[in-house]
C-alpha cells in the first residue's frame, strides 16, 4: 500500500472521536495502514502534539472495539499523528498546511499521496474543498481524495449546487462520499447473496418474489440533535441516502463484472427506473409520523415535540414509510416497501424478501396453511441470513409450521464500517461509496416528497414510541394484501 498523507478536518469532534481514530487504529493492529502514514488533525483550538495524541488515545481506550495491551504499538500508531491549528476560511492557513504536509512528506519519505477528509459542518465543504485547491494541497504529484460524509446537501438544488462547487476541485473519481450503511458487513454481503449463489440469483426477480420490505428502525429519539434533526426529518436522515442505498444494493441486477464500475452502474438503473411520485400522489404512498409520548422497554419516553431544542408546533417527521415502484423488467408489479423511525419498539435494520405463494392452494385444499417463504437479511444489531421454509411438525400431528433456517451467525472480530470504508479509501476501492449519480437520483426521487411534506399535503400520523409506527404504515401494506414480516 502506498505511503500517505492523512488530513483530518474536525480532529477533535466527535465522529473523528467515536469513529475515526478506532478505525484507524483498528487498521494499524490489523496492519492494513500504509508503512509510512503521516496523519494531521485539524482544528480550531489550539493544541499541541501531545496533546492531541493524548486525546487520540483516550478516544481509542474509550471506543475501540478492541484495545492491544502491547504498549509499543501504541507509541508506534501514536507517533503518526500531528496537529495544527487551522480555521477553516483563513485562506494563509492553508498556505500554512500546505509547508507542513510538505515537511513531513519529506521527513517521513512520503509522496504526495493526499487524503482529506472532512469530519466537519456540511456547509463547510465547498469552502474547504476550494481552499485545498487553490493553496495547492491539492496539487500533488501522487493522487489526492476527498472524504466526506452526508448530508449532501438539503435537497436536489443544493446538493447539485454543492457537487459543482467540489467538483471545480476534486473529479468525481477523488470523491468519497461516506454512507456507513455501505460499510457494514450485511449490506456488503447483499452482492454476494444475490450474485455469488445461482439457488437466489434464479428467483431474484418478479417471476418469485411478491414484495420486498426494507425496515430500519431505531429507538433512540432525537438525542441531542435537536437542531438538525428537526430541520432534516427521516425523510432526509435516513431515507435519501441510506434507506435507497439498502433499496438499490437489493434491487440491482446481476453487472457484468463484480466491479466498482459496474455495480455503480447497475445501482444507478435501479435508481434510473424508480417510479417517480407527483408531490399530489405522495399521500397515497409515503406515510410520515412523529412519535409522542410512550414507553421504550419499560422506560417513559416523551413526544418528540417536548424533547429539548424542539417546538412544540414541529411537524418533522420521524417517520417515514413508502411504497416503491421499480419499472423494469425484473421489478415489475414487486412492490418494495421502506420504513424507519426513531423511537420505535425494537432497534432493527433488516431487509425480507417475500417470496410468491404459488402452492398455497394445493394445501389449503387439506385445510392446512402455509406461509410464504422469507429470505430475512438481518443486517444490525444482529447479522444474520435466514429462510422461511414450510415443514411438518412431527410433534404437532404433523401440522404445517414455518421454520427458520440460519445461514450465518455472529462472528467476533469483525471490522466496523469505519474500518471498512476507510481501509477501501486508502486502497481506492470505491465500491462501497456513493456514487455522485447515485445521491442526484436519490434527491430527485425523493424531492416531490420533501416538498408534499413541506406543503403539508400528507398528513403527520402520530405513533406511540416504543411501538411499530403509525397505524397508517400498517393499511399501506394491507391494501396491496401483504403485512410487514416480523413485527412482534
Ligand atoms: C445516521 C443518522 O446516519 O444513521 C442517525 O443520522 C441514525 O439519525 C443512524 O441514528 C443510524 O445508524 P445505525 O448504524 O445505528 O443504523
């Protein structure tokens, strides 16, 4: 692996705390970072090296999923990182960044492989991304990327607008755009699933499969994001980006190659095919909600309009259910349903596949029942693979039962997406990133819902926390005769 520099915007915020400095860690043990790494944090109080290098450990001690008692090797990860004072919009700082990247490119042996990523405000990108090229950081003689996390803008205009901007200073193929759903194991394995076992790549269309249900739940509430949350909704949070993610890694049809370029290609079809909704139609497929005061495993939870930073007159969603139509070939008359939530009865990110019931007849005819067949991906907390099949209960007369079959089952060790997605950033591998085409067509999508929502064209279906969601998530699926799997 090519030796690196690593710039690190927002050095002492919390994603950079939580997430970063473990994985890069992680990484180290696993011996997965370049021999020669020069690592610089950047941020705006002032600290110096050891400083800095303290917090680094501490963040590692307190987040890691693991922690090596050899204590060289942490001396040794440590003595990578650097820190420097930097405002983002001072353009002389970045006159300043650029001699010091230089200094320990040269100290360190290092060509000018250039990593920036973005750990900070949104609003700050274009900014930054400009500023790195115009002090010539970003002019290298090696590769340069860029790293940066959603929100990609707040909705189609900004997004396109913030894309033009980066672009004047990174091409599309330097951007790495984060979606951590792309980064966790399940989701990487939904290619395999489909592609690598010929037994689901046969029914993996309209001929087999009746609907598809992708749920990502949660029972957190607004947590202490209060202003951005109440400005972004479900609808923003997790929809636009990652529950189509989920939708389009499902949807995607067999590329020609197991390839960055191709999978983007065919993810990009899905998206190209998605039925687009008139604002006046969004009623009658997308459901929005809110969730009041209720109960989370015995603990009371208040309403999302008396949760602190909230007014009490917000009409955001924390909701967000849809019926999706993919016209094409393969998807034709399928629907796929989404829904997330916070505050919901179980924390569960999971994808069911509902087989067709072709034979239900046969046996109804003998008064017995069968269910369909599921395939359940079970991607977070737990990972697991399972299928659905019907089967005779010797020990119930030899009734009908569903039974499970599991194809997995937890594993220790595994790497977070953090790990994953940083690991395929430095080896430049962007399978796993969004594609810039991907995230326009995901806003464009979603766009005439923001808008319907906006409008107040859909009503707000309050939900109690701590249950399945609004009633009205329920009827969207009754009336195509299906019901969502798994709801206890
Ligand atoms: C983030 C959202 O992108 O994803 C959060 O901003 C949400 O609101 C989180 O809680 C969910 O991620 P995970 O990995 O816990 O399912």
């Amino acid at each position: 692996m090519e030796s690196m520099t690593f710039v690190l915007f927002g050095a002492t915020g919390d994603l950079a705390k939580r997430k970063i400095y473990p994985a890069l860690y992680n990484l180290f043990i696993d011996q997965k970072l370049p021999q020669s790494i020069s690592i610089i944090g950047l941020g705006r109080r002032a600290l110096s090296d050891a400083e800095f290098q303290n917090r680094v450990e501490q963040s590692i001690e307190t987040f890691s999923r693991r922690v090596e008692h050899d204590y060289s090797k942490m001396g040794e990860f440590l003595n990578a990182f650097r820190y420097k004072v930097l405002d983002v919009t001072n353009t002389e700082d970045y006159g300043k960044l650029l001699d010091f990247v230089e200094q320990r490119e040269e100290e360190l042996h290092i060509p000018e492989n250039r990593m920036f990523y973005l750990s900070v405000a949104p609003e700050l990108f274009d900014g930054i991304a400009l500023n790195i090229k115009e002090s010539g950081l970003g002019s290298t003689t090696g590769w340069k990327r860029l790293i940066i996390e959603k929100p990609f803008g707040h909705d189609l205009e900004s997004a396109r607008d913030l894309n033009v901007k980066l672009s004047k200073a990174f091409e599309e193929e330097e951007i790495y755009r984060i979606d951590h759903y792309l980064g966790k194991p399940m989701v990487q394995n939904l290619e395999a699933l489909a592609f690598a076992n010929p037994v689901l790549q046969a029914l993996w269309n309209n001929q087999y499969i009746a609907n598809v249900q992708i749920t990502a739940s949660e029972t957190v509430g607004v947590e202490e994001r209060a202003a951005y949350y109440d400005g972004a909704g479900a609808i923003r949070d997790m929809v636009q980006n990652h529950m189509l993610q989920l939708l389009m890694m499902t949807a995607m049809h067999l590329p020609k190659q197991i390839s960055a370029n191709d999978i983007r290609e065919e993810k990009r079809k899905v998206m190209e095919s998605l039925r687009p909704l008139k604002k006046e139609d969004v009623g009658l497929h997308v459901i929005r909600g809110q969730y009041s005061a209720g109960e989370i495993h015995g603990q009371p939870a208040a309403g999302y309009t008396d949760e602190p930073g909230i007014e009490a007159s917000s009409h955001n969603d924390t909701f967000v259910a849809a019926r999706v139509r993919i016209d094409n070939p393969f998807w034709n008359g399928v629907p796929f349903y989404i829904r997330t939530g916070k505050r919901m009865k179980e924390k569960s990110t999971r994808i069911v596949i509902e087989f067709k019931d072709s034979l239900k007849e046969l046996y109804r005819n003998r008064n017995e029942q069968t269910e369909p067949n599921l395939l359940i991906i079970e991607i977070n907390p737990n990972e697991n693979v399972s299928l659905q099949l019907n089967s005779k209960n010797p020990l119930n007369d030899g009734k009908m039962e569903p039974v499970r079959i599991n194809f997995t089952s937890e594993q220790e060790g595994v790497p977070e997406a953090y790990e994953r997605l940083i690991f395929d950033a430095i080896r430049g591998d962007s399978t796993f990133f969004a594609h810039w085409k991907e995230v326009e067509l995901s806003w464009e999508w979603v766009q005439p819902i923001l808008e319907a929502f906006e409008e107040n064209l859909v009503p707000l279906h309050l939900y109690q926390a701590g249950s399945y969601g609004p009633e009205a998530a329920h009827h969207l699926l009754k009336e195509d005769g299906f019901k969502w799997w798994l709801d206890k």
